[in-house]
C-alpha cells in the first residue's frame, strides 16, 4: 500500500554511459524494483519450504536388520531393497522391504540367518485410501524369505503378462521369484523358474533385451564372497574390505521363455564375459537403435556398458564410449546408477554414485554411441566430492520440466570416523534441482544424517508429484512425500500389447523431455512403473511413444494433471 | 687394520715365537672366517703382549667381524689408550659404541675417523639435526642410493623441522606462524575442524601472511569442498599473485566448480607464472577439453606426456588425448593413446 501512495516523481539523474547526458528515470518504479529484488532473494534465503516431508507412515514398522558383528561381513553393509509396485492394483503404491537376517560371530556353512524369525522377514505394506499402511507380508505369502539367505534387493515387474507385478527377490544366497496370484498373494515360484542364481546378487532389473514381448531378467552380482572366506580389513580399527580384496564374478541374464521358465543365456549373450563387482544396474536405449542396452554400475574397477548388438548378444563398450572411468582415467565405486536423460536433449544419460571424494560420475549422452564426463559442468564435483551416495534417480520432482537428483548418502564404513575423522558414515539424503541441466543443492526436509541404502520412486498419494521411499541400513525405512506445488504434469500408465504389457523399454517423449519406461535403476530398489512428467507452466503435452515392438505412436495436446492410461496399438 | 698387521710384522724380531704362532693362527683362522678361533688366538697374543697396540686391535677387529660388537669395545680402547693416533681403530670404536647405543661416546671417534654417514645417524640419534643433516648429506653424495642414507636425511629433516616449529610454538605461541604450524599438525590427522581454527587465527593475527590461504585451501580441496578451497586460493593469488603454484591450485578448484572460462583464464595465467609444469598443463588440458577447445586441449596433454613419460599424470593425459582423439574418430590414435594410458596404469595398479 506505501507503495501505491508514493508520488510518480520524474528526476534526473546522471548516466554513466554518457558523462554529459540525463537520462530520466520512475523513482517509484526503482523503489518497487529494489523492494521487489530485497523480497525475492529473501524468499530464496528463507522461505522456500523442503521439497519433502517425512511421513511418519502410520502402520508402516519395518526395520531393518543388518545384524552388525566385529568380523565385518561385508553383506552386513550392503543391503537394504525397497520397491513401489501396486501389487493388488487398487490404483494406490504399496512398500516392498527387503530384510537382512542374524548374522552372530562366526557363521557356519550352510549359514542360518533366522528368516523364519519374523524381525528377519522381509515386509509387504499394503497402502490404504488414508495414506497409512497395513502389514500384509503374510497373507500375501512372502514371509519366508529362506534360512539360507540374508537379503539384499528387489525388481518388480509383470514378467508373465498377466496384469499383476511379480517381485524378485536378491539374496546372499539363493534368490527368490514371487509370481503375484492376483489375489493379493504370491507364489514362490523360483524353482520351477530357474532364476535362483546364487552367491551374492545385488540389484536386478527386468528388461526385454530382445523385444519379444516377454520381459527378461538381469541380475547383478557382487563379488565371490561368502561367510567362510571373509575378512576384517585394518590392523588396529578392523573395517569392511574393499572390493578388490575379493574376487569379481560374472552377473546373470536370464531370457523368460514364455512359460513360467527363464533360460540363463549369460554366456551365449555374451554378459558373463566380464567379470566385473557389481552393485547398481540400469536400462535405456542410449543408441536409439530401438533395443535395450544394460549399464552396471562396478565397485571399483571400470564401469560397464553392455550394448545390446540387437542379435539376443550385448558388447561391453564402457571404454570406447567413454563410461568406464572417470576423465582422469580413475575408476571408482561404483554403486547406485540411473539411466535418464537429466538435459532435455532427449538422450539418456547415466549418473552413478559412488564414495566420498570420488564425485558421483555424470555421462552425457553425446549421441553416436558416444559419452561425455559431466560431473564438474552439471555441478555434481561441488555436490558430491565429500559424500557416499547409494541409491539414485534422475527426477523432476517440482514438475518444472526438469529433471532433478536424489541420492541416499551414507559411507560404506559403520567405523569410517575412526579411521577418518573428516568423513562421515550417517548422511542425510542430497536433493538437487536441476537449473537447465546445472545441479544446485536444495532442502529435502531431512537434515537427519542417516545410513541411507535404496531409494525407490514414485506418486504414492497420486498427486502428480514424485514421492521417495529411502531405506535405512539397520534402521527405519524414511518415506518421503513431497509437498506439491503450482507446476503441471503428466503421468502415464503404459499398457503393452505386442510389447510387455508393462511397456518397460518404451521410450516417451512429451513436450520434448524423454522417459524410458522401467522399474530398475538406483540401488537395490524398484521403482514406480508410470511414466512421470514434470510439465511446468503447460498445460498440455504433446506425447510420443516408442513402444519395445516398434510400434510408434502419438497423442497431440493430451491435458496435463492427470494420470493417463495408454494402450499399444495392436497394429503397428 | 692392514697397516695394524704390518705394526705388528715390523715388531716380529723382538716378539716370542709363541706369540708370532698365535698371531698367524688367528690371523689364518681369521681369513677363513672361523671367528671364534681367532678370536682365542688374538686374546692370547694380549696376554703375551699387553703393551702391543696391535694385539688389541686385532682381537677387536675380530669381535667387530664376528659381529660382538660390545665385546669390541674393551680391546679397542685399551689400543687407544696405547696408542691414540690409530685412526682405524677410532672407526672400528666409534661403530661399535654407536651400534650398542652409547652414541655420545662414539662421536668423538667418528669424528676423528671422518666417517661422515655414522657420525650423521649418531648426531641424529643425539637430536643433533642441523649437525646430521651436513654429514648425512655428504655421505649421500658419495653412495646417492644408499636406501639407509635416504632414510636417515628424511628422518633428520623432518625432526629438525619439527624440532624449529616446536621452538616457534613453544616460544611464540600466539604468532600467526605458531598457529599456522598447528593447523598444518591438525591437517595432517585430518582433524579437519581444528585445523581450520588454526590457520584462521593465524589469519587474524596476520590477514596477508603468505601461505596460509594456500594451506587453508588445499584443507577444503582435500575435503573436495570446492567453494571454500576456491576462496582461499583466491585469497591467497591476491596476496601473492605471482605465485604460481596458487594460480594453478585457484584455477583446478575453479574448475572442479565447473566455472570453465574462469578455471581457464586462472590457469592460463598459472602456465605464463610457471610454464611447462605438468599439474598446471594437464588441468589446462581439461579445462580446454570442457570448453570445447580440442586443439588447446590436446597441445597442453600432449606437452605433459612430453614432459612425464612414466607418471600418473601422464596416463591421465593420454587418458584424456584418447577421449580426445575418439571425439574426433581418429580411432587409431585414441587406440595408442588407450593403450599408453594401460601400459602407465598396469605397473601403478601391481
């Protein structure tokens, strides 16, 4: 109102561009400036609320149990899974989380890790209409994880076609397929399968590698590790060992048959060839050739970029397109990675996380086959140098039409303080927005240092926001709701006809940002499997999707805020 | 000890035929390395003879060859004591006393004999730096890969270092230098707050002293906090801009920070200050890189690898000329510039 009762007065004033000319300018309309400018960097100093806010996730009581001995077992510091699926399709996300088990002095062979114990089960929450969560781990079946196997992830994806995410469970030890009835139960369904796997799986993902139609599977492994040859590192302060003091192993593709049934083709696919310490995978087309390539994030050595030779063969191509090490030629620790393109050039690029004061790397997508070492342009040096990320995605979660950075941080070492005192093994979770393709840091709304592990994404109270699910190594799992804003969006349930009836591998492109459907990435985790756009001020899209089978089709001026189911067209 | 024998032939005619015997025998058994029997036969020749120097001298010779080290020491200073100019035996006494600890006592022999690398270690052992460091250096300069040698000038380096920074901080302790050492101390335990306490009371203290916005900087660079490292490193290029060194350190932190027109005017300028050092180049190179400037990239890499041919630093570099060249599709020469990159890392990596 002051405003508005002071008087127009026209002054002169001298120019500094021309010493002996006057220029005229409004002082009301200087003052309102400078009033306008003193405002907003307030705003920006003070009131910009957190992106997040921690729901306290009513009936959800899971934690976490990674059973911490002096022997430092290595699976001790490495687990934690979680996913988002909608398992009884009540249009609502529900919470999958993956359990450790005991681990007490020295372990036996076979070891017991005391599933049957329910503080080791793995847990199903069934999200209810208020938000809150009801345990359904044994109704739905899933309550007994096996004695012999100490958990670590979890993928999710309709892998029969029949309308219902099944789960796949990764263990130290054998994993497990859960075929989801479509009752609200699951069966365990592994053996008849034949993806129990075995040794140390990590993250997996599924993915149909040779568009059939049929979603495959690709798990990770870690290393060749168990209970009886493992090690303490460090004379006075024991610690887990790095990677290298253990032999790398292969990881597994398993082609789904059609019939219940997967066939392991890692060798004659040509992925058991490298060896490698895997922990993160992730998938997109980075050559836009129409076929999925596979990137696996290592644990201190090169990174790996499978590409897929569209022949049911992958090449590894890490070094020749430049995503094997960093620009110095260093590799790191790789851990979590996500495969999503963060500058709206609608190529995918890769962000992996790693330790602290390696930098998490950033790969732009050139194009051609061909990547770039981003980290120091994107800012992520500045973001990251001093942190240990895990799980990880490249998302817009203000729904500007860009996308943003979580990253779950924590150090790999319980003890890290003592063998470092500038290093810290509890971090809070790094949220960065994304300003055109530059990160800069902003407040999630935990300033809690935690020993954050997987990270799953997705809308879980369907408000067109992305919501976060973090878990906590021996800890409770952290759900993160974000609280909206004024921003538009678009989210996309695909439904696959020719293609998987998920519609993972479909490249969408809407108002010229790109999405690859799937629900891998990030770190042992699974996320939502809709389609998700940040459209900023539009209020429409124009939508282009490229389904796994070829088929391309176009929505033009589709209206924003709303969740839009998209069936294949039957004929290309 | 040749010339102790020749002491002894010259006094053959007015010595027994007993103690010639017993001199040859020890000196026989002395020859074919049985210690312990010439040992015997010289401690009889000093019981013939006490006034003999060379009796003494041989017997002690032979419990320095055979290792008694503390049993030497009684012999060779009763051949002292007969005769002091025995040179030969002041190097046998002072190696003896310094080998079984009583270091004082072997200085003065050390001395006498010039035996510049043992009289070093024992000024050493004494906390003697400023006198070690002359000896031990000069005896490095006739054996310059002795690995002893080496380690005894660090060593004395470092303690004489921290013997003057002790002084400074015990008798200047609220100069800004005093507190600069101690957050160089607590920098060094990566106590990474209270060296940064330090180093900024030595600012207070002393806001333009040369060097600490340098240490304060490579504190946060080590932490990869780059805002902080940047402003120290700025701060330190106000007040000594000519060094180049900081120039190159503000132009990296910059760079980290992603600011590339900046990071590369900085290091451009670090490269006139210094030319032809290989941090400073290969950080140019990758700034250049970043810029999208491949021929200034590649002219700074490809003067590194000219300069280190068997560093890291120059397996970064053609790391980088491989990316480089693949940019480019000349994949013959990313492939030898792959290939020189492994051939550096596979020893780094054994």
């Amino acid at each position: 109102m002051a405003l508005q009762s002071l008087k127009s007065v026209s002054v002169l004033t001298a120019s500094r561009a021309t010493p002996f000319s006057f220029a005229i300018i409004d002082v009301q309309l200087l003052r309102f400036t400078l009033l306008a400018i003193c405002a907003l960097a307030l705003y920006a100093a003070a009131t910009v609320p957190p992106v997040f806010k921690i729901d306290p996730a009513r009936g959800l009581n899971f934690k976490h149990q990674n059973s911490p001995t002096p022997l430092k077992y290595l699976i001790e510091t490495m687990g934690g899974g979680v996913a988002l699926l909608d398992y009884n399709n009540d249009g609502l996300l529900d919470i999958f989380l993956v359990n450790g088990g005991r681990l007490a002095g020295k372990m036996q062979s076979p070891e017991d890790f005391d599933r049957d114990d329910p503080a080791y089960w793995n847990r199903l929450y069934r999200q209810n209409r208020d938000g809150s969560f009801t345990d359904v781990t044994e109704a739905a079946g899933l309550a007994h994880a096996g004695a012999h196997n100490y958990g670590m992830g979890v993928t999710v994806a309709d892998y029969d076609n029949d309308g219902f995410p099944d789960l796949y469970v990764t263990n130290y030890g054998k994993n497990k397929l859960y075929h989801n009835n479509g009752d609200g139960t699951f069966t365990d369904v592994t053996q008849k399968a034949g993806v129990a796997a075995g040794g140390w799986s990590a993250s997996a993902g599924f993915v149909d590698y040779d568009n059939d139609g049929r979603l495959d599977l690709f798990v990770t492994r870690y290393m060749e590790w168990d209970t009886q040859h493992s090690k303490a590192c460090g004379d006075a302060q024991p610690r887990y060992c790095p990677p290298g003091e253990f032999p790398a192993t292969t990881n597994i593709l398993y082609r789904n048959r059609g019939d219940g049934t997967f066939e392991d083709v890692s060798q004659k696919s040509g992925i058991a060839a490298k060896k490698g310490r895997a922990l993160g995978v992730a998938f997109a087309d980075y050559d836009e050739d129409g076929f999925a390539d596979i990137f696996v994030a290592n644990d201190g050595m090169e990174q790996y970029l499978f590409h897929n030779n569209r022949n049911s063969t992958f090449t590894e191509k890490g070094l020749e397109a430049g995503t094997a090490l960093t620009d110095d030629g260093k590799p790191f620790s790789g851990m979590g990675v996500d495969f999503r393109d963060y500058d709206n050039d609608r190529r995918p690029d890769i962000i992996i996380t790693d330790l602290a004061r390696q930098n998490y790397a950033v790969y732009h997508n050139d194009g051609e086959g061909s990547f770039s070492y981003r980290t120091l342009q994107s800012g992520l040096a500045v973001l990251s140098g001093g942190s240990s990320g895990w799980g990880v995605r490249f998302e817009d979660f203000d729904n500007d039409g860009w996308k943003d950075l979580f990253v779950a941080q924590s150090h790999v070492m319980d003890n890290v303080e003592k063998v470092d005192p500038s290093l810290h093994y509890l971090e809070p979770p790094l949220l960065a927005l994304n300003r055109e393709g530059r990160f800069q840091r902003a407040d999630s709304g935990v300033s809690t240092p935690l020993a954050g592990r997987g990270a799953a994404f997705g809308d879980l109270d369907n408000d067109g926001f992305i919501d976060v699910v973090m878990t906590v190594l021996g800890g409770r799992p952290l759900v993160l709701r974000n609280r909206g804003g004024a921003t538009h969006w678009l989210t996309l349930s695909l439904r696959g006809i020719r293609s998987n009836r998920d519609g993972l591998g479909a490249r969408v492109i809407a108002n010229g940002q790109a999405q690859y459907a799937t629900t891998a990435g990030s770190y042992l985790s699974a996320s939502d499997k809709r389609v998700h756009f940040g459209l900023g001020a539009a209020t429409s899209a124009n939508v282009e999707i490229r389904w796994p089978s070829g088929t391309r089709q176009v929505l033009n001026n589709v209206p924003a805020d709303q969740f839009l189911k998209i069936q294949e067209p039957e004929h290309p | 000890m040749r010339s102790l024998i020749l002491y002894l032939g010259l006094a053959w005619q007015s010595v027994s035929p007993d103690v010639v015997q017993h001199v040859q025998a020890g000196m026989e058994a002395q020859k074919q390395g049985r210690l312990k029997e010439a040992i015997s036969e010289f401690k009889k020749v000093t019981e013939l003879m006490p006034s003999l120097p060379a009796a003494f001298t041989n017997l002690g010779a032979a419990y320095m060859q055979d290792k008694q080290y503390g049993l030497a020491i009684a012999p060779l200073k009763r051949a002292l004591e007969l005769n002091p100019d025995l040179i030969g035996v002041h190097q046998m006494l002072g190696y003896a006393l310094l080998e079984q600890g009583y270091t004082r006592e072997a200085i003065p022999h050390l001395e006498k004999a010039h035996l510049q690398d043992a009289l070093g270690v024992a000024q050493l052992k004494l906390g003697n730096y400023s006198a070690a460091i002359p000896n031990l250096q000069a005896a490095l300069q006739k054996r310059p890969n002795d690995p002893e040698l080496l380690y005894y000038l660090g060593r004395a380096s470092g303690l004489l270092s921290r013997q003057v920074l002790d002084t400074l901080e015990s008798a200047y302790p609220d100069s800004a230098r005093a507190h600069q050492s101690l957050g160089e101390n607590y920098a060094v335990l990566r106590r990474i707050p209270e060296a940064e306490k330090e180093y900024r009371e030595a600012l207070r203290l002393q806001p333009n002293a040369p060097g600490v916005h340098l240490e304060l900087g490579q504190l946060y660079a080590a932490e990869k906090d780059w805002p902080k490292a940047e402003a120290e490193f700025r701060a330190e290029t106000e007040i000594e801009p000519g060094d180049a060194e900081t120039a190159y350190r503000y132009g990296n932190a910059l760079l980290e920070e992603g600011k590339l027109k900046e990071a590369l005017a900085e290091l451009q300028r670090a490269d006139r200050l210094q030319p032809d050092m290989p941090e400073t180049l290969y950080a140019l190179g990758k700034a250049a890189s970043l810029s999208g400037d491949a021929a200034a990239a590649e002219k700074a890499w490809l003067r590194v690898v000219a300069l280190d041919k068997n560093t890291s630093l120059a397996g970064q570099a053609h790391f980088g000329l491989s990316t480089l060249y693949r940019k480019q599709g000349k994949t013959a020469q990313a492939a030898h510039e792959l290939s020189e990159f492994h051939r550096i890392q596979a020893p780094e990596q054994k």
